[in-house]
C-alpha cells in the first residue's frame, strides 16, 4: 500500500484531487467508482474547482457509486443519489447518463442488485474512491461480510448508522438498510485511493494496514490490491 500523510483534511484532498487530475488527463473516458460520506467532500470540491479553470473534464467519464440507502428516493436530501448531485454531479461538464448509483426504492432488491453488478461487470472500474468506517468498513460492507461478495442488501450494524446520524435530524431517521457493491466489486478497480480524515478513523487504519487479512476488518483485504493509495491526515495517520 502507498501511504500518503497529510497535514490536514484540505491537504489529503488536494492530493487526491492530483491523483484523479492524472487519470482523467491520461484517460478521460475513465470508469470511476465514487463515495459518498465526509471524506469525500473537499475533493470533489477540489474537482468542481479542477473542471471550472479547465484542468480536467467530466465529459467523457463513467461513474459508479459504492452504494444507497434502501427506502430513499433520488430526492431525499440524505439519499447518496442527492448527496452526488449538490456535491459533485450538479457542478461537473459529466453527463447524468454517465452516472450510476443503485436504486434504493427498487420494488424487488435483489434484481437491482443484480441489475447493478450486471452494470459493473461491463465497465471495469480504473479509479476507485474510499472512504473507511471506524469499524472498517468499505463501501457499506460491513465486518464479517465475505470478500467474495458483490453488489447485495445489507443491515446497518448500530455503529454505522449512529456515525451516520450527525447527517439526519435523529438516529430514528437513518436507514437500516443500503444496497453496496461487495468487496469482490470493489478489488476488481485497476486503482483504489481511499481517504480518511479524524481520529475515529485511526483504529481503522492500523487494523487495515498491519492487522491481518480477515473479514473482521473489511478493509484489511485492501493489502492484497497491487494499486492503492491512503491518503490520509495526521490523526487518521496516528496509530500506524
Ligand atoms: C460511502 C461509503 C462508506 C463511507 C464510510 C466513511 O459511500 O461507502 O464506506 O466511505 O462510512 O464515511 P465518512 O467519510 O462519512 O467518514
């Protein structure tokens, strides 16, 4: 893994935002595979900042989202579909055909999960963003899910969903499922750069990087990937 330490949450995005600046210059019909969540957010800013003085273009690209609240149309406020389109989508040249994100309110889950992996295996994913719960997680897999899996239906663990309650008005509003795509989906990106801001991160990070390979901690299976890069600040940083 490459490890990237940065001074602050505006320094880990300004590397970030290099990283993807490179792909979509080299590439600019990539596939890339986005996050929702905090960690993101000063990137994605970063890139609206990169396309308005025309230093990258969304024109050509392809994006998929790690995942969605199930119950939550597009227009919820708090659904990943919305939270896409006010942080990055409403803001970038990219063309909203271009962008997929799975369909929480699909009347049959499981198809659309199908539907979804369907999607991923025709377009290889070339950057993959991440973020990292404090418990590990990736994408919403959750510990103890298998790395084998792909896109799927998944129950929250209480801890998740009360990191995720500092964006809805009560713990009562956040969702008790999400549809993810599985950690199998996410290994199959050519490149992973994962983000991650704040010490509630750094018990994480370490189980990540030094602790063993196994499903306790989901994104220790990232040690296998031949291309990621941690971007992360000096708390996130302060147990490796
Ligand atoms: C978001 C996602 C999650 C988050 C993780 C960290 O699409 O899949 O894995 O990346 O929960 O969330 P933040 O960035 O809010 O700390």
């Amino acid at each position: 893994m490459n490890i990237i330490i940065a001074s602050n949450a505006h320094e880990v995005a300004l590397k970030a935002y290099e990283l993807f600046k490179t792909q979509l210059n080299h590439k600019p019909n990539s596939v890339l595979g986005l996050a929702t969540g905090s960690s993101p957010i000063l990137l994605y800013q970063e890139l609206i900042l990169g396309v308005k003085n025309q230093e990258l273009s969304f024109k050509e690209v392809h994006t998929f989202n790690l995942d969605e609240y199930v119950g939550m149309d597009a227009h919820h406020p708090q659904s990943y579909a919305f939270f896409m389109k006010k942080q990055l989508f409403d803001h970038v040249d990219i063309d909203v055909k271009h962008t997929h994100i799975p369909c929480g309110l699909a009347v049959d889950l499981n198809k659309e999960c199908e539907r979804y992996n369907h999607a991923l295996k025709n377009h290889t994913i070339d950057m993959q963003l991440l973020g990292i719960g404090s418990n590990g997680h990736i994408g919403f897999n959750e510990p103890h899910t298998s790395f084998d899996s792909v896109t799927h239906v998944v129950k929250l663990k209480e801890s998740t969903r009360q990191d995720n309650a500092v964006f809805f008005s009560s713990l009562d509003e956040v969702p008790t499922h999400a549809i993810s795509m599985g950690i199998h989906n996410i290994l199959e990106a050519k490149k992973i750069v994962l983000l991650a801001i704040g010490k509630k991160k750094a018990a994480a990070i370490k189980a990540m990087v030094h602790g063993p390979i196994d499903e306790v901690c989901p994104g220790s299976i990232l040690q296998t990937h031949p291309d990621v890069t941690l971007i992360l600040d000096t708390e996130a940083a302060s147990h490796l």
